[in-house]
C-alpha cells in the first residue's frame, strides 16, 4: 500500500507524522513525505497517487489549506491547527518514530505532557491538560542510541518538581546529548537551583548552533518575575546573549477572539516597553510572535520584523518606522 504524509507547516520534525511512517512501515507499506511549509497552493510534488494519505496541521491559520488539501487527496486531517483534542491511536502513538522520514540528525519526544498554566492564547492545556507525573518518560525511552541531539517537546519543564528537572538535565549532560527546550521555559517558575541546574547543561538553539533558552514574556504583568528571572539565569552563568524571550503582540482575552484593536496605542506601548526591558536593560534578544499570525495590523508585522531580523542592532525603532515601505 502506498502512504502519502503532508506535513502542511511544521517548522521541525513533526512527531506524529513520523509514528504513522514507523506504523505503516512495520505493516510493509511504502511511505511518501511532503512538506508543504504553508503554502497556500495545492499543487503537491507527488508522482504516485495513495492508497491513503495523512495531513497534518500545526497552525490554525493555515487550516483553510489544511483541509483543501485533505480533500484534493481524500487524507484524514490531524493536529493542533484543525482539532486540539484528535491524539492518534494507542497503537501508533506507542510506536517509536520513523526518523528516517525526515533524514534529521536529532531525535524528538517528550518526557511528560500538559501545563498547570491557563494562557488564554494557548491550547495546550485543553489539548493536554495538567502535567502528571506518573505519565514521566526519561529521555533514555525515546532518544535512540547513536542520536547526540535532541529536541525536548515538553510544554512547560520549569513546573516540574525539581527531582524530575535534575534527571532530564543530568542525562542529556551524562549522555553526552545536545538538547534544545523548543517550548521554553517559563520565567515565573526560575529559582537559584533551578538556574544553576540549566546554566550547568545549557541548551542549545532550534538550529543546534548556538547555546539559547527559549523563554516568553506575553503579558506585560509578569514583568516583576522577568525582571527576577533574567538575572537569576545571567548569575547563573547564561550570558544575556543566551536566551531569547518571546514576546506576544497583538493579543488581549478582553477583546472578541482574543485581538486587539489594530492600532492600539496600549498595545503599542506595552509592547514597546517589553522590548527595551529585554534588549536595552538585559542585553536579552526579544523575538516577537504576532497574535495567531496576524496580517491586519502593518505597525505589528513591521515591530516584529524589526525585532526577529534584529535590525534592532543597527538602528533605533523611530529611526526604522520612519523609513518608506
């Protein structure tokens, strides 16, 4: 039999699409992948046609091209862009994933699922629910012998009791593993041991090029434990330089669907003060997420332009808006 596996926009190895391969693989039938890092077009590069095809969507904006492309080639629709609570089948969820599928050199998993936050901009707790510690999986059960990378998925590490914390870090450190805390870590939950625990074992980048921690700042009234947690990490032993915070703009739960007003001059200068705090205080890069990828509104998608390309190092803010579009 003959699988077709669309990975419509996953920005590294998507976990669920490599257990169907291993799946099918097992059974003997022949697996084809295609990414389509969310382009709005249907036309896939596939020569064959599929006895059976799976897409898989990440983000909820590209859903419309998700679900085209499920009915141009009949394939069942996953992932958090479509439906947060589909999880796949026992039997396949328990398979050890196909890492062959995306000839990557690193392996992906979790050792424990959920987060005990409620973000209003976040599914994870509705798709997950609350960490439990009785579902823990070392690293030792999904990082293959012989891989000396690996993407930890976990959503929220720093509300681990700090035991389990010591074990996921001293293995990737014993083992001799790069390790990259994709989902961040969250800022409120730093403490001294904790600090010293990553700045002992520090991860490393998406790319595995570089030391960074991923950590977030989305609502400006948490800037009390961003301002406690960015010199906890630097005493440490992080240099500013090795962490990068998230920064969410555009959204507020007060306004429908979670938007704000394009425009809003609040808004505006929250986000504004969010920055200087992280780079011209902390020397920390920020990186600006707009709101469920929002196009609506030029003065975000030119902030976070201005951040992510870190044109930041090169001129001020007013000095690049004033320039022509």
């Amino acid at each position: 039999m003959k699988v077709l596996l669309i990975d419509v926009d996953s920005k590294i190895a998507n976990l669920a699409l490599m257990k169907l391969s291993a799946y099918h693989k097992i059974q003997g039938d022949d697996v084809v992948l295609y990414r389509h890092r969310g382009r709005k077009s249907l036309t896939l590069d596939v020569a064959w046609d599929p006895d059976i095809a799976y897409t898989s969507c990440i983000f909820t904006w590209n859903r419309e091209t998700a679900k085209a492309l499920a009915r141009r080639w009949k394939a069942a629709l996953g992932g958090t862009g479509i439906e947060i609570t589909t999880n796949l089948p026992p039997e396949i969820e328990n398979t050890r994933p196909d890492y062959d599928l995306y000839g990557y050199d690193y392996a992906v998993g979790f050792c424990n699922r959920g987060c005990n936050r409620r973000c209003t901009f976040c599914v994870v707790p509705m798709k997950e629910g609350k960490i439990r510690p009785e579902a823990y999986s070392p690293p030792s059960a999904w990082v293959p012998d012989g891989y000396s990378k690996a993407m930890l998925l976990d959503n929220d590490l720093a509300l681990y009791e700090y035991a389990m914390q010591e074990e996921i870090v001293d293995w990737f450190d014993d083992a001799g593993v790069k390790w990259s805390l994709t989902q961040g870590w969250d800022i409120r939950a730093t403490t001294l041991e904790n600090a010293a625990l990553l700045a002992g074992c520090k991860p490393w980048s998406l790319s595995f090029q570089e030391r960074m921690l991923y950590t977030a700042w989305d609502y400006f009234g948490i800037e009390g434990w961003v301002r406690r947690g960015i010199p906890m990490l630097v005493n440490a032993g992080f240099r500013p330089r090795q962490i990068t915070c998230y920064m969410i703009v555009g959204h507020d739960p007060h306004y429908a669907g979670g938007y704000t007003p394009v425009g809003d001059p609040k808004e505006r200068e929250d986000a504004l003060t969010r920055f200087r705090v992280l780079w011209e205080e902390y020397g920390v890069y920020p990186y600006v997420m707009p709101f469920n990828n929002r196009r609506d509104d030029p003065w975000i998608r030119a902030f976070a332009r201005y951040a992510n390309r870190k044109i930041f190092k090169a001129c001020s803010w007013e000095d690049y808006k004033r320039r022509p579009a």
